[in-house]
C-alpha cells in the first residue's frame, strides 16, 4: 500500500470514528463495529492504528491543533480583552458545533472504559484553554481598557463554565441544542458582568 494510500486510509478511519460517536451518542464505540462501519476488518484497523487509543488520540491531535491554532490567530489579530474572550468562546463552541462526535471525546462521554490517559489529556486540553484565557485577563489588567470586575480566576472559570455546559448540553440533547444558541444574546449578559 503506498504512503498517499495509508493516509488516506488512515484519515478515512478517524472520519468514521469521529461519525460513530456522532451517531451512537452515549454508545460505546468497539473496533469490530468500527471495522465494520470502515468497511475493514479489524487487522486493517490495526495496520494503521496500534490501538483504539490511538485513534482517540489523533482526534484529540486534531481538536488541539485546530483549537489552540486559531486562538493564536485570534491572540495575533485583536488586542481587546473582550473581544479575545468572547472569540476564544465562539472558536470553542463553533468548533463543538462542527466535530460533535469529537466533542463527545473532549468531555470524556465517549472516553467511559478506555485509558484513562486520554481523560488526563482531555482534561489538560480545557485547562489549556482556561490557561489562555487567564493570560487574555491578565494582560488586560495590564493595559487600558475593559478588565475583570472579579478576580481572574473566578473570570475565567466563569467563561470556561459558560463553554463546558453549553458543550455538555450538546452531547446531552443528542446533538439537537447547539451550543452556539443564543450565545450572542448571553454573551452581552456575560460581558456586563465579568468586565468593568
């Protein structure tokens, strides 16, 4: 099989998982249903993949890098504390919106009775975006303009309450309440109340 051809095949794997997990909400993902689903049998599988953390981790690869990439984005064009926030915010929920089989991963729904190195790493994936969200604060506080009427860590976890709930929702309601609903009318209300 050539190098393009296990991409390929490899891509085609994740997309199927990621699916899976869409379309089986709260089920349990096996290999063998995998390979099915793939069109494989279960030795293709692990021809490209060591094992189903594997998988798991690859998607996880993919939520970090299209994640903390477009942050970075996000950091480089505006300056606004507000703005960065609110932003880093709708890249989440937007992001959610479109991977909902990865979001189950992120929440540690599909994560139930696998390694639980891949709940550490999830875990560590908010606390990242918790992190940057912080340095947003604290650079504000720094500069002229809007800052956290409370501490930063309180404004921050708020913001990160504000993300994991509306993502949980959404695996909750088998993907029907998006979490980007009203955002853009509660994220006034939110606005008002972490900035001064």
């Amino acid at each position: 099989m050539s190098a393009r051809a296990r991409v390929d095949r490899k891509q085609q794997i994740l997309e199927v998982l990621a699916r899976e997990l869409e379309t089986h909400p709260g089920s349990r993902i096996t290999t063998a249903g995998l390979a099915q689903a793939v069109g494989v049998s279960e030795a293709a599988l692990y021809r490209h993949f060591a094992s189903k953390a594997k998988m798991f981790e690859s998607l996880i690869d993919f939520a970090e890098d299209s994640v903390f990439s477009l942050v970075n984005r996000i950091l480089e064009q505006d300056k606004d504390a507000v703005i960065r926030c609110e932003r880093i915010t709708q890249l989440l929920l937007g992001f959610s919106d479109r991977n909902p089989g990865i979001t189950r991963i992120l929440l540690g729904d599909a994560l139930v009775g696998e390694n639980e190195r891949l709940r550490a790493r999830v875990g560590k994936f908010f606390e990242r975006v918790e992190t940057q969200l912080k340095q947003v604060l604290r650079e504000a506080n720094l500069a002229d303009g809007p800052r956290a009427v409370v501490s930063i860590d309180a404004s921050a976890n708020q913001i990160m309450a504000l993300i994991e709930g509306r993502m949980s929702r959404y695996v909750r309601s088998d993907f029907r309440r998006h979490p980007t609903e009203y955002l853009d009318e509660q994220w006034s209300v939110l606005r008002a109340g972490l900035f001064r």
